[in-house]
C-alpha cells in the first residue's frame, strides 16, 4: 500500500541517481534555478532553454500598507 505510492519516486532514483539526488539537495537547500552556482553550471552543461518562474519573485513593490474601517 505504501510502497505502491513510493514506487515512481524509486524508479526515478535508480534510472538517474545523481539527477535525482541532486535535485533533492538543491530542494532541500532552497536553491533557485535562475541564481548563480545552479544557473552558470546549467548553462555549462547546455541546458538554458529551461522556463522558471519564481512566485515569489520581487516586482519592485515592496510591503503595502492598507487602511480598514
């Protein structure tokens, strides 16, 4: 039951080991595919045509401040 559940994330871990272990450390730790070291060792390796978005991203506004009745 649990492991059925389980199963896709092994069988990504054993067809690409250090893919998968990469990116769960670069998970772990937060790291931003836009920022450098992740971003200059992407596009080392050729793989700039990646679309990131950040939900977080700042767009110049900072904190607002609003006014309740």
């Amino acid at each position: 039951m649990f492991i059925d559940e389980l199963q896709p994330i092994f069988r990504e871990f054993l067809q690409h080991p250090l893919v998968f272990t990469g990116g769960l450390i670069s998970g772990s730790l937060k790291l931003k595919l836009s920022e450098d070291p992740l971003k200059s060792w992407l596009e080392k390796q050729g793989l700039t045509n990646f679309t990131y978005t950040d939900s977080t991203s700042d767009n110049g506004s900072g904190p607002q401040s609003i006014s309740i009745d």
